[in-house]
C-alpha cells in the first residue's frame, strides 16, 4: 500500500451485555478505576497511527455513552442496529479511511504491539486478526466426557480484526442477512478476502461474565500494610549475646526478662504492629515468671499465628541492629537464615543490616544495643 494509509478504528458498543447482569451494559461498567468502554477508547486513541476513533453505541445508550467517555475528543457516536453486523456496517460508513481496525468494547485492555502486528499484516493480506493459540485440552461431550479433539492449528480469535475498510464493508453488505456471523474475519473470508493471523493477548480477554468484573473491578481482595517496631536492652554480665536467634561470643549478654534478643523482640513488634495486635509486652508480658529467660523464637512463633488467624501473609522483614559491638557482620548471613526459617520465608524476603550510632548515645558509649525492625505483609480488605 503506497504511501501513509488513513487508519479509522471502529468501537462496537451497541450490545447489551445481559450475561453480566447489573441492568447496565457490560461496556459502560467501570472496570479497573474506569469504564470499560473508556479503556478501548483510550487505546485507540493514545496509539500514533490511528487517525480517527468511531463508536457505535445502542438505541437510547447515548446518556450511558456521555458518562462513560466524559471529555475525550470523539465524534459524535453512531447508533447500531439490531445485529452486531447492522451495527458495525453503519460504522463502517460513518468512517472515511483506507483502513479499518474493528474491535469489540468488551476487550477493553489492547496493547499498543497488537495494533502494530494487524497494521504490518495488512501489507500481504486483505485483512487480520489478534489470535492465541489453544493450550488446553479440547474433548466433544454432553452429560459424559466425548472425544478428545486435536488443538494443533486451533486459534482463539480476538479484536480488534483489520480491514481494508471499502473491502470489508463490501463483504458486510454482500453477507447472508439470515445467518448472523460472530466475527469479522468470518464475512471477510466468506467473501473471498485474505485474512492473517498475527500474535494476540492474553490482556485481550473478553469480559462476559459478572466474575470478569469482579477480578477486575480495582479492589483487591488483599491489602498491604506495613509497621514498625524499635527495642533497647542494656548490657550485663554474660559471656554472649541473643541475636535473631544466633548466639554471638561476646565479653558481656544482655539483660531482660526472657533471653533479651532485642532484634527479635523488635520483629515482633513490627509484626504485631501490621495487624494492629498490640506489642510484645502484652502478649508476654514481664511480669509473668513463665516467659523468664524464654527463648525469643517463641514470640515469633505466636506472632506469626496471630497473623495467620488474621489471614495475613508476610512478604518482607527489614531489620536494623544499632550497636558498637559485637561486630554484626560476620554473622548476618546466619541471621537472616534463622529469622526467615522461623517466618517460612525465602531468605531474600529477609534483611540484616548493622550500624553504628558514631560513639553518639547509649548505644555509641557501649551501654547496650537497639534494633529497630519494618514488615511488610499483606492483609484481607475488610
């Protein structure tokens, strides 16, 4: 094709979308944070060799049409007929172009590189179609489970299909009246039109029923939250240190109620934190003789079941250990190995980092040790 080609593309929204329910047409139904019929619009208009957008809409849509594209530039839309097919000839003849791309308003999320495949393919061919090869298991069958059928050479067909736009209007109004087509493709072929085939998108999926909507309609069924917790204890007599469930050589301990691992009782706070359940004191608190010289890990452990009671999911522990000495980095690695193995993450859910406050604090003069942790976890919207 000589020259720059004009490229119209044309929106069928004229259905009524009934499978989906609500009394409202599918395509004027908000889908992720916007009309469905306003995310097509959107990318046909955003792509750089579409010249000009067209919309057919339904009898007595056009209030329904106002709302849903608001102030984009578009002209007026036409009104469709009592078949798909009515309605995408009176689409056709309301464009003026060289070529066509016709696309159904219940594909509403297109990609840019689907677009340029269709507009290349009509270079050898007189028309093309987006396509997914078929992956599952196909089989005949009614009550019982017939035959399986070969899938090799199967294509899903999608939108939008391109045309030459004076060859696939002639092929519409050539068409049978009495057998109404589902695609396209098929009155073109019909016609004796070339069609190929170029790669499709699984972003291209139809929506037709209401759980389409409702794994797209922008509130996830779970949330994130992240909290902070922060811990000091001061040096005492000892020969080691409790640190993320690693015992460090070092010439004092530190003092508490139970083994006095300051960064895991800051964990569990940043963890108790994310699901508002209060702090470690009053989960286990000082004042109970039972959790005298406790092993730190058992608060991890129960706070890790008052997050699975809440359905809660940790995706990230980042922890701070803020001492002069002993010396954190030679066993950092270790550490994070303990911590993610009593959370049942994968270590790289799970940071170590040490510091030093410059000989600044009681940290700095060597009184004690603070850790200060940060978690990341996922929780169900209420």
């Amino acid at each position: 094709m000589q020259g720059k080609p004009r490229i119209a593309a044309l929106i069928v929204a004229a259905g009524q979308g009934a499978r989906v329910g609500s009394g409202m047409p599918k395509q004027y139904r908000m889908a992720a944070g916007k009309p469905v019929l306003a995310h097509a619009a959107d990318a046909l208009l955003g792509h750089p060799a579409i010249d000009a957008v067209q919309v057919v809409i339904g009898a007595g849509q056009q209030a329904l049409y106002d709302a849903a594209i608001g102030t984009r530039r578009l002209p007026a839309p036409v009104t469709g007929g009592a078949t798909r097919r009515d309605s995408v000839i009176a689409g056709i003849e309301a464009t003026e172009a060289d070529i066509v791309l016709i696309h159904d308003a219940a594909r509403p999320f297109l990609p840019a590189a689907v677009i340029d495949r269709l507009i290349a393919a009509l270079d050898h061919s007189d028309g093309a179609v987006p396509a997914l090869a078929v992956a599952d298991t196909l089989a005949r069958g009614g009550d019982l489970l017939g035959d399986t059928v070969a899938r090799d050479g199967l294509y899903r067909i999608q939108t939008p299909q391109a045309f030459r736009r004076d060859a696939i209007l002639a092929a519409h109004r050539a068409w049978d009246a009495a057998r109404e087509a589902t695609d396209d493709a098929q009155v073109a072929r019909a016609h004796g039109l070339t069609v190929a085939i170029v790669e499709g998108d699984r972003a291209l999926e139809k929506l037709t029923f209401v759980t389409d909507f409702e794994a797209l309609d922008g509130t996830p069924t779970m949330i994130s939250r992240t909290a902070m917790g922060f811990d000091v204890h001061a040096f005492a007599a000892g020969d080691a240190v409790q640190l993320g469930g690693v015992r460090i050589p070092h010439d004092r301990a530190l003092a508490g109620h139970s083994d006095a691992d300051v960064a895991l009782h800051a964990l569990v706070d940043a963890i108790l934190g994310t699901i508002a359940a209060g702090d470690i004191g009053s989960h286990f608190p000082p004042s109970d003789p039972q959790w005298r010289g406790a092993n730190s890990e058992i608060f991890v452990a129960r706070a890790c079941e008052l997050l699975a009671e809440a359905g809660a999911v940790i995706d990230h522990v980042d922890l701070t250990i803020i001492c002069e000495a002993p010396k954190v980095g030679p066993h950092r690695d270790t550490i994070r190995t303990r911590i993610a193995a009593m959370l049942g993450l994968a270590i790289d859910k799970v940071s170590v980092k040490a510091t030093t406050t410059e000989r600044l604090g009681f940290t700095g003069r060597g009184e004690g040790i603070a850790a200060q942790a940060v978690a990341s976890v996922r929780v169900p919207r209420n």
